[in-house]
C-alpha cells in the first residue's frame, strides 16, 4: 500500500510510512494501515454489531452458512463514451 501512495503522490517510501504513522495516526497490520483509534461513535457502532451478530448466530443454526467473506482490492473504472 505505501509503493500505491509513493507512486501517486511523488515521495519517498520512508516520506509516506512517516506521515500515514507519524501525521495520520496509523498503523500497519498486515500490511495495511488502520486507524490506531476509534471514535466513541464508532465504538458504539462495532458494539451494536457485534451484538446483532451474536443474537443472530443463537437463534439461528444456519447462521454461520450465511457469511460471506473476501479481501478488499480497488478497481478502476473507465468510461469509454
């Protein structure tokens, strides 16, 4: 992800680990970063869901069968008109 933003705003590798941790309170797992903090109200959200989450996996024994998971990847689009 940093050679993506090195690319594309013109720095050096080290330039842009510096500022996504250092400037914009990063963090790199698994090679991606993320937002050492959340906010109260996304706290709140996370809760809400999880909790969903769980009501729904107890009352329902199929529940897990209904999950999808992927990894996330950019697409570009071209408008050809």
């Amino acid at each position: 992800m940093i050679h993506d933003v090195c690319n594309n705003v013109g720095l050096l590798y080290g330039t842009c680990q510096q500022i996504l941790s250092d400037e914009l309170n990063m963090w790199r797992i698994a090679a991606k970063f993320v937002p050492r903090l959340l906010s109260n109200d996304q706290k709140e959200y996370h809760i809400a869901v999880c909790t969903k989450l769980k009501e729904q996996a107890e009352n329902n024994s199929n529940f897990i069968f209904t999950i999808t998971t992927g990894d996330e990847y950019w697409v570009s689009g071209y408008d050809l008109k």
